[in-house]
C-alpha cells in the first residue's frame, strides 16, 4: 500500500472541548499542512481583517464530528474558505472562538499540563 495513504488513514486524536456559556464541541488536531494552509488563506485577508479571519478559518479546520472526521471538507478555494469562516462566525461568539481556537492549537504550557 501507499505510504501517503496508510498516513492519511492514521486515527487522528479528537477531544472535546467545553465552551462557555455551556455545550461542547469536538476539536480534531491539525496536520502541519493544514495550519500552513490556514496561515496562507489568512495571509490574503486585507489587514484589519487578518487575526479574526485566521481564527475563523482555524475552528473551521479543527472542528470535528465525534468520530473525528473532519467538520468541514477542506475548502476548495479562496471563496469556500470564506463561506466555512462565515459561518463559523454566525455559530459562535468571541470567547467560544477563543477557546476552540486555544484547543486547536495549545500553548506550551497547556502542552506541559497534559
């Protein structure tokens, strides 16, 4: 078999991930390729619109079904990505966003504590 295609089959860890105000979503970890991918959709963004847009467009990537499967199919293009941010954006607010994104990609010391 294709080593590309035994990697991709690997179970990828999902966790789930309380949010204020109650509920809880599924957070699936990120492939270094997807992070990249999302740093360069976000790069494209005019300026003022750079931080939220790369939070928007990283729940998106990291939002999971309990089985782990991916949420969203990865966009696309520059307008699917947009639409997937879009409505990440209608479904959650400002601290529930912070948290899927802290999830999504821990700090180090987070990292230290598990």
């Amino acid at each position: 078999m294709n080593p590309r295609v035994e990697f991709a089959a690997l179970p990828r860890p999902v966790r789930s991930v309380p949010l204020p105000g109650g509920g809880s979503v599924y957070v699936r970890d990120l492939t270094i390729a997807e992070l990249r991918a999302v740093d360069r959709a976000a790069e494209k963004l005019p300026e003022g619109e750079r931080g939220l847009g790369w939070v928007l467009r990283l729940v998106a990537a990291a939002l999971a079904l309990p089985d782990g499967s991916p949420a969203f199919d990865p966009p696309a293009d520059e307008a699917a990505g947009a639409d997937q941010a879009a409505e990440v954006e209608r479904y959650f607010g400002h601290a529930q966003l912070r948290v899927i994104a802290e999830a999504a990609v821990p700090s180090r010391e987070d990292q230290k504590k598990s």
